[in-house]
C-alpha cells in the first residue's frame, strides 16, 4: 500500500512528530440531560437540565452544538447556527425528547447524516436537513407523550409530512479541512431544495467552554474584533488565533459577541452575574433585542451571514481559524478544500478491497465518516462532581450514597469514541470494544489507545472492574475488550505483516485484573457459573435481570457464564501468541485452559459439579433460577442469551501449538486432560486433531453445535434476511409466561420497538437484529471453521436442502446483515434501513444517505432505536472489508 497524504498525517501523528489530531470533530450533539450536568438529589437528570435549559444555561463538563469542531481538551469550539426566520429558537443543537417524553425513551427528532471523514479530521462533512417551516417543538412532545409503548413513535416526518414532500428544507452541508495540523478552515453550504425562494440566517459559533465559573481566581477569555469579519483570541493552552469570515455573495458578515454565562433571570429568576450570557444570540435574533450582544468582545462569538435563497440555489459561508491572520485567508481556501478531498478519496480506495461495489464502497465510506464524527472530548470527575464546586452550591448529601458513588476513583478527560452523537454521547465500554474492531481498519493506533484507556487507573476500578457507562458504572457489561484487542492486533497484523505484542501484553495485563473481578464478584456459588445481570442485552429475559428475582431466586446466566468462556479462550489466545517471544506466559495459558475447560463442565452439570444450562429436550442453552429449596428451573426462551455459548470457542493452530515457545503449555495441558477427562464430557473435541491438524476448545461439542446451528439457521427462528434475531420467531405465536411471587412475565417476539418500559424502553432485544453479537456470530463461525474446514456442513437455511460450510454459513450471515444497508436490485434500488418510506427511498437527495440505527427490525431490516448509533453498527464496514470474497461470490 503506498503512503498516501492521509497515511502519512497518521504515521507522523503515530511517530509524536505531528499533532495532528489535536483538533477535531469532538463536539457532542447532546450535553443537556446527562448524568454529568446532574446535581440533583433523586438523579433526574433529564429534568434537572432539559432542552430548554440548553440555551441559556452554562454547562459544566461538555459542550455540544451542531456540526462542531474543537481541540482535544475542548477549550475552544466551533459549530454552526441557523435559522429560519420561522423558528421560536435560534437553531443551536439537536432537539430531541427526554426519556420520559418519548414512548420508546429519548429520542432525537431531526435528520441529519455524517457523510466523511479521515482519521486525522484532515477532512470531515456531514449534513443537516433544515426544515423552512417552524419546527414543531411543541407538537412532537404533546403526541410522542400521548402515544404508548404498542405505537409507534411520531417522527418529525411525520409532524412535517407535507412540508418534506414538498422539499420545504435546506440541505445545510458543514465541511472541515485542515491546511496544516492548527490551521482549520470550515465551509457550510445551504441549498434551497425547495420550490420557493427562502430565508436562511447562518451563524458560526466559536466560543470557549466554561471552565471559568468553578474555581476562585479564574480568568474568563476573550474574543474579541480586530477588523470587518476579524476576530482574535488568546489561550494559554495555544497561540493567537484568528477567525475570519466571509460569505458567497460578498456581503458584510456581522460579528456578535456575548458571555458563555448562564442567564439566570431565565432560569430561574434570579440576577445574572454578567451583562451578556449564553443565550444572547437567540434574545438578539429572535426577540430583536440589540442589547443582549456586545459588538466587540466575548467568550463566545457568532458571525451572521443571512440570505434569500432561491429553488435550487446555494448560499456559502466560509470560515477560517488559523495561528495567525493573513491578508487574504481564502486565497487557497478551495485548492485546500479540493486537496484534502481528493486526498480521503485516495485514501478510502487503498483501503478498498478488490471488487467490493461502489454500493458497498459508499456504505463503508458514510460507516467510517459517522464513526469517526462520533469521536467526541468527554469529561468527567466523579469525586469533584460528589463534592462539588468551590464557587457553587453544595450537592446534597445523599449523592455520597447515590449513583457512581463508588467511583471516586474516576476522572475522564479524553476523546473517546461514543455509541451515538446525541442519544448515547457517553461511553459504554462494552459498546466501545465494537468501536475499535470497526474503527482499527483505518486507524489502529487509535483503536488501540481507546482499549488501553479503559485500563487506565482513572477509568478501570481498583476492584479490577471496567466502567460500564455513566448512568451506573457500576453495571457489568460483557467483558469483550480483550476479545476486541486481539480482534484489533489480528486486523493490524493482516495489514502490516507485523502485530503490536507490546499492545496486546498491556491488554492482557489489564484483562487481568478485570478477570480477577469476574472471578471473585460474579461467580456467588463458587461453582463457575456466572451472573452479571442485564450484560448490555437490556430486555432479553423476562424479568430485570439487574434485580433480585421473585421467590428469592438465584439466575444462573447462560450468557454470562459464555461470556466468561469467551474471556477464558481469548487470554489463552493473547497468552500463546506472547508465548512465542516470551516463554513465561505459558502458564498463564494453562491458567485460562484450565478455567475454560471448568466452566464448560459447569454449564452441563456434569457429575452434579455445576447448573445444566443445556436442555437436552431442547437442545439449546437456557437461563436457570435456583430457588433456595433446591429446585433448578429454566427460562425457556429461545434468545441470543442460548446463542452467546457459540462466542467461546478457540482453536490453536498446528504451526503455533507445534512452534517455540509452548512447550511447557502443550505439557502441562496434556497432564490436566489426562487426569481430568471428566471435563472433556460434551465439549467440543479438545484431544481430537481437525483440519491441519488444528486443536479446538469450545463449550459446543460437535453434536451440540449442529443442534444449536438448526435452530439459530431457521427462518422461523433466529435466521432473518438481514441477519440473526435476539429473539426467536417462535415466540410470536408462542409467548413465554414466567409465573413467580404472584406475577406474571412473559416474553414474546417483537421484531421493533419495545413493547416495554425494562430498562427505559429505549432499546429492545426481544427479536430486532443487533450488530455486536451478529458480528461476533460471524467470527466465531469462522473460528470453528479454522477446525473443521469444508467437510462439516450444516443446511442454511434450515429446511432448504442447502448445505454450507461453517465459513460459508459467517459469509452468508455477513451478505444478510449488509443488505441492510445496500441496495436491493430486486426492490427497485430500495434499502432495507429505510422501511417502508417511500420518500426516504426514492427522492435523490436522501436515498443515498444511510443511518447506522441502533438496531434492525427482524423482519424487514428497517433501522431502529437510536438513529446514529453508529459505534457498534458500523460493524457493518468490517463485514464488508472481512467477508468481501464472499460478497463476491454472493
């Protein structure tokens, strides 16, 4: 691969000789109504700081706006506002509803799409749809509250139906270029897709977050005028910055300044400690007031550009942030704009794998760009948000005993990939193990660094835990960023020829710790049957699984104890291949053979040592409640939590197991299956040599794993065109009823929206398609492959007199799970992520910009949930790039 402009930006950055990633879209679309801005006594924080508070009120960890841009320590920032002449507030963020309002939990109610982006944000574009009429604030809250969880949500296409059918928006196009590392410039272009002539008012913000209003003797920065479409600012974190502006039809921008200081007398009539506040650009527009702005200085600044625009038609402005003011800042502004485009083209297609669509391309392409707009700066000190603020109010006592409190230790100040921009703009480690595997095919290095973060001693607990998310870090999650790690240092290694041990050495390090914590947490019995509660498949059982059970039961978790499985193979996996250079880590190996082959024997009951997970009516894995009489009773649900013991498999490839440096191991091994062949009992066939002469551990024994593969293949089951189901079909026709303490649970498919409030509602695992396990059912075919090669074939689909090999059947399921996304031939060019939208379908101008929801429908391959969650689901690029032979093929 030769080193193109972008591969050598990344090779400077990676070398420390160039920061090029200092400055980057790392500005969230969403800080109010986050557990950081939450001081309240009860943890309401969507009430505590709602969307109307967002306008006039000083955040104290984030920031957020539309399309922005900031340092990596988020001192300054830049973003766009907007209006229409019709709106009640000054478009200044994303409006969407709070848990509560909507029927299916939070929501974000506009449209918008991440288009590109390099790793270096040497390049970034995304595009905002901007409605010309007035946005129906009102109208979406009082009807999304008025609806239950059986409808569906009301969208803003719905509230603005006719209004979009008639194109009444504008295509609102925000694009970054870097002409050097500090020098930044910004274009936004407005096309008029309607069929009259409209106003539009463009406003771009540059403004310093508040770090001022916490600390006694802190000085508030300034930006201040210095001539017609000028502005400077100074920051002991940089140099002298200048800001310059200009619009395409040569007007005279305005540049107006206030006070990033909240406006008090808004919020909750008191006195405002400054003149100018934050909402000072929207009391000046909107509301006509003049004197809300000040004309020369501020810590926050806007310059307004307003045009009429007629059908058709476009409107720039152009912006320029630089360490030091030139005569004439856009004499190369379109030649660098025009370099740095022809750049990411050339970058994205040495990345392109022969023959893959230019479809496919595109998808990949809008993938990575909404990937890496999902980086975003994250702050947040949970001891100082405990404590409090010098200069502010005392938090109440209670929260030393409320949420996170344990957590003291936590101190995040880093850019960090979030699952979604708006809806979820906080980590989730779990989630963000998915992040980097998709991620590492441009950027490894960066991949890299978010995984080893999370082991950071002011992110990883000294109890060895890794923080789940900022709602509870206390909840556990899959324990998959190892497993993530070694996906990383594989996809490295394919590209360069070369892996990073010294990577994967300090991810077993922190893998350690973190198992210790399974172990000695999570295991109540003592029997290696392992628990966890909801492990991030929020609505899977039926009952919260986070809870204690009905009846004072015990849940004895299939998922969690495979999880644990999968923890067990992949640290013997990292373990053997740092073995080759470094002998010692053979014991560690045995460590994790031993434990794996442990755990295995627990899940079947073998000798009455552990829980039969495994139903041998069924043939399938299930949850079990042990009550305290004794009795062992499995949840009967055919879901993913049956299907996550296919996830722990290993198989040890002869030129390695046969290669120095494991010697002792392949010794040590031999003795423990040699007195110990109780636990070898129906699991896979550890002493039995497959293809090329490949060893394998896996909880599946051969038996089991054609019983389990029969029913996840069925199209009345699992099986969906557009990939694998959380919940089996069967459940439509037949509900599971759970009786227990004198209620009834029951679970039944529900292939969209939740049809429940467990855990908020916002999210559904009882039947949609998700893209982590979906992904991790694709790798761990492929790795049972690597043992049983084209020999062993299953029919897929079930009942259709086709029969694959076990790599063909992760190809398949690849091709499926793409379909989401790429154009159906067949459908008139439809794609399945749309639904049944016609217009979204059809109308040029949005067919072809494509949202990373959440999850999928599992009956139709409509998106779902949170509509950028494009952390995990941009999976979809490593399906693409992983499996593109079998796309072919296809």
């Amino acid at each position: 691969m030769s080193k193109n402009p972008e591969l050598a930006r990344l090779a400077d950055h990676d070398a420390g000789t160039v920061d090029w990633k200092r400055w980057g879209t790392y500005l969230s679309d969403r800080a109010w109504g986050t557990v950081r801005e939450d001081y309240s006594a009860d943890g309401d924080a969507w009430n505590y700081f709602p969307h109307d508070h967002a306008r006039s009120r000083v955040y104290r960890w984030n920031e957020d706006g539309i399309g922005g841009f900031c340092d990596q320590k988020q001192h300054l920032c830049l973003a766009v506002g907007l209006w229409n002449e019709k709106d009640p507030i000054l478009k200044e963020r994303m409006f969407g509803l709070s848990n509560l309002q909507g029927n299916h939990g939070e929501d974000v109610k506009e449209y918008y799409f991440f288009l590109d982006g390099t790793p270096t944000h040497s390049y970034m574009k995304m595009l905002y749809k901007y409605p010309q009429v007035e946005y129906p604030y009102e109208e979406l809250v009082e009807v999304n509250g008025n609806r239950d969880q059986s409808q569906p949500e009301y969208e803003l296409f719905d509230a603005l139906h006719d209004e979009f059918l008639a194109n009444r928006y504008f295509d609102v196009f925000i694009e970054y270029a870097k002409a050097g590392p500090e020098d930044i410039l910004c274009r936004i272009t407005a096309v008029n897709r309607g069929p009259d002539t409209a106003p539009i008012h463009i406003l771009p913000h540059l403004w310093y977050r508040n770090t001022w209003s916490w600390e006694t003797d802190q000085t508030r920065p300034a930006i201040q005028q210095v001539a017609p479409g000028v502005a400077t600012t100074t920051h002991p974190e940089f140099d002298t910055r200048s800001w310059q502006i200009r619009a395409s039809d040569g007007q005279s921008v305005d540049l107006l300044f206030t006070e990033n200081e909240t406006n008090f007398s808004r919020i909750d009539k008191s006195k405002n400690l400054s003149r100018y506040v934050k909402d000072g650009f929207h009391n000046a527009l909107i509301n006509g007031d003049s004197s809300a702005i000040n004309r020369e200085r501020g810590s926050k600044m806007t310059g307004h550009a307003h045009a009429m625009i007629p059908p058709g038609e476009e409107f720039v402005v152009e912006l320029r942030l630089a360490p030091e003011s030139s005569a004439d800042p856009f004499e190369d502004f379109d030649a660098v704009f025009a370099a740095r485009i022809a750049e990411a083209d050339e970058f994205y297609e040495a990345m392109r794998p022969p023959t893959l669509s230019d479809d496919s391309q595109l998808v990949a392409r809008q993938a990575f760009g909404s990937l890496l707009w999902s980086k975003q700066y994250y702050h947040f000190d949970v001891y100082r948000w405990l404590k409090g603020d010098p200069t502010q109010p005392t938090p109440p006592e209670s929260r030393w005993k409320g949420r996170n409190w344990r957590w003291k230790q936590l101190h995040n100040a880093d850019v960090i990939l979030m699952p979604d921009t708006w809806e979820y703009p906080w980590y989730a480690s779990w989630d963000l193990a998915f992040h980097c595997i998709a991620i590492s095919h441009i950027d490894p290095a960066f991949a890299k660094q978010q995984l080893l973060m999370m082991g950071y001693e002011w992110y990883q607990h000294a109890n060895g835990q890794y923080p789940a998310y900022e709602w509870n870090f206390d909840d556990v999650n899959p324990p998959v960023l190892c497993w993530a790690a070694w996906r990383v240092y594989q996809i490295e290694l394919e590209q360069k020829g070369t892996g990073d041990t010294k990577f994967l050495k300090q991810m077993f390090q922190n893998g350690m710790l973190n198992f210790g914590y399974w172990v000695n947490r999570k295991d109540d019995s003592g029997r290696d049957i392992f628990g966890g509660g909801f492990l991030g498949m929020d609505n899977i059982g039926c009952f919260d699984r986070d809870k204690p059970l009905p009846d004072g039961g015990t849940l004895e978790q299939s998922d969690g104890t495979s999880w644990m499985a999968l923890y067990c193979a992949t640290m013997l996996n990292i373990a053997s291949e740092l073995a080759v250079e470094e002998p010692l880590y053979q014991n560690m190996a045995v460590k994790y053979f031993e434990h794996f082959l442990n755990i295995a024997h627990a899940m079947t009951n073998m000798d009455g040592a552990g829980i039969n997970l495994w139903d041998t009516e069924d043939e399938f894995f299930y949850d079990v409640i042990s009550l305290p009489s004794g009795e062992s009773i499995p949840v009967k649900i055919h879901s993913m939590v049956g299907l996550v013991p296919l996830f722990a498999v290993f198989v040890e490839s002869a030129e390695r197991e046969q290669g120095k440096g494991l010697q002792k191991f392949n010794e040590a091994a031999k003795w423990f299956i040699g007195n110990r062949p109780d636990l070898l009992k129906n699991v896979a066939p550890v002493k039995e040599a497959g293809k090329n002469g490949a060893h394998i551990l896996a909880i599946l024994s051969t038996d089991r794993l054609t019983a389990v593969l029969r029913r996840m293949l069925d199209p009345e089951e699992f099986l969906s065109d557009y990939g694998i189901r959380s919940v089996s079909r069967y459940h439509l026709e037949h509900p599971y009823e759970f009786d227990a303490g004198g209620q009834k649970f029951e679970v039944k498919y529900t292939p969209a929206e939740s049809d429940s409030r467990l855990f908020g509602g916002n999210s559904n695992w009882r039947g949609p398609i998700w893209f982590p396990v979906n992904y991790t059912i694709v790798r761990s075919l492929h790795e049972f492959s690597r043992y049983y090669g084209d020999d062993y074939k299953v029919e897929c689909p079930t009942g259709s007199g086709v029969w694959m090999s076990l790599d063909e059947v992760a190809g398949e399921l690849a091709q499926r799970l793409c379909n989401i996304f790429l154009r159906d031939a067949a459908q008139d060019g439809r794609r399945a992520v749309f639904g049944d939208n016609d217009y979204f379908q059809t109308d040029p101008h949005w067919r072809d910009y494509v949202h990373f929801s959440e999850y999928f429908n599992g009956d139709t391959g409509a998106g779902v949930g949170a509509s950028h969650q494009t952390g995990w689901t941009a999976l979809v690029v490593s399906l693409l790039y992983e499996y593109w032979k079998q796309h072919e093929r296809g």
